[in-house]
C-alpha cells in the first residue's frame, strides 16, 4: 500500500465560529492507482489534498506512506518529505516567469542537490515527453496556457515522486489543452507506476479515474 488515510478530522476556527471541513476520511491508495476526488465547492477536496501533500496538519487522523505515519512532521521533515516523496500540480501552475522551461522544471531538483548535468538530462526528457522539447528555453511567461500547465506536470515529475497530488490542474485550459494535459499525465503516472490523487468538478475527468470518491459535508460516500 502507498498511502493510508485514516479517520482523519479537519476544523477551522475558534469553538463559537469552528467549522468542520473534515470528518473522518478514509482511504487507500496503490502505486499506479488513480483517485478522483469530487463534490462541491467547500466539500473539504482541497482541505484534504493539502493535509495529504503535508501543506496543512489534521486535527486527528493518521496518514501512513509506505507504512510511516507522516502525519505530525515537524516543518523541516515535512519540507523534506514533500521535496523527495510528491509532486504538485495546481490549478494555477506557480511557474516563475523569469526562468525558461527547463530551469523551471529542474528546480525541486536543484533543492535537493542533484547533480546538475544529471538533472538537466531528465528535465529534458520529461518536456520532451509533454511535447515542448522546442520549447525548453522560452522564458515561462512566453508560453500558452496549455504549454505552462505541461512545464508544471514535468516539474511535479523531475525527483521522481510516487505520489502525486493535482488540484483541478484542468480548470484554466480550453478542452483541447484539457485533453492533452489530461492524457500527458495519464499516461506519465502509469508509466512511473506512481499513485494519483485528482481534485476536480470535471466528470469527464473525474471518469477517466480507477476510483471516483465523492466527497459530501466531510466524509467519503
């Protein structure tokens, strides 16, 4: 098993305004598994892959990867965990525009002290796999949308994660950029045998899972 997500609880606010995002999730995930998880605006989706990804701590709840509990990780561990163990793809790509493709995509890399020569190799062979081997050198602002959100797939992928967590990574590409992005990514996480976990409204995308989840006022139908 990949990931265990045990009873896990998630409230904001004081006792007088709290509110309950989560509430006792459950879930399970293999290598080379993919997870949809839908619902409405505010069902806890985000909240989730946010704890999940190491971004946020639960109240209560355990989550377990590869058989470790990485649930109440001091900030620097989790710093760590997140750099070797996952790979984010948002919405909105977080690519900085200044650096070219290839410098984008190394990044998460270079924080861990790669070997530079080794790592600018991969780079290129992930933009190479996503269909922008032509574009490795154009500054990030420089590129379309669909073009971006790809750069932003290579980079989650570059220190090799096994899980990988994207949050509605559909949601500002016109449909035909929707589906290449979609296949891309398909098709890279079956490869590395690595586990997915999706956010979206999408059910086109949603439908394309293993497993669609749908989550409901804080729990798991």
């Amino acid at each position: 098993m990949l990931l265990e997500v045990k009873d896990l609880y998630k409230s904001y606010g004081e006792e007088s305004s709290k509110i309950n995002v989560l509430k006792g999730i459950n879930l399970n995930l293999e290598n080379g598994d993919i997870i949809s998880l839908t619902g409405r605006s505010g069902s806890g989706k985000s909240t989730l892959l946010n704890i999940i990804g190491t971004l946020d701590y639960p109240d209560k709840g355990e989550l377990i990867f590869k058989g470790k509990d990485f649930c109440n990780l001091k900030e620097k561990e989790s710093a760590y965990f997140r750099n070797r163990n996952i790979g984010f793809i948002f919405q909105a790509h977080y690519l900085l525009p200044e650096f070219t493709s290839i410098e984008n995509v190394m990044i998460p890399g270079l924080i861990t002290g790669e070997n530079r020569k080794i790592l600018e190799k991969r780079a290129f062979d992930l933009l190479e796999k996503v269909g922008l081997h032509d574009r490795i050198n154009h500054r990030s602002k420089d590129l379309s949308g669909g073009e971006q959100q790809r750069v932003a797939i290579a980079r989650a992928l570059i220190n090799r994660p096994e899980l990988i967590l994207a949050d509605e990574p559909t949601g500002n590409l016109d449909s035909e950029n929707s589906v290449i992005v979609q296949d891309l990514l398909w098709n890279l996480v079956k490869e590395n045998g690595s586990g997915l976990i999706l956010v979206t409204h999408d059910m086109q995308l949603a439908s394309r899972a293993d497993r669609i989840l749908k989550i409901t006022d804080g729990v798991i139908l």
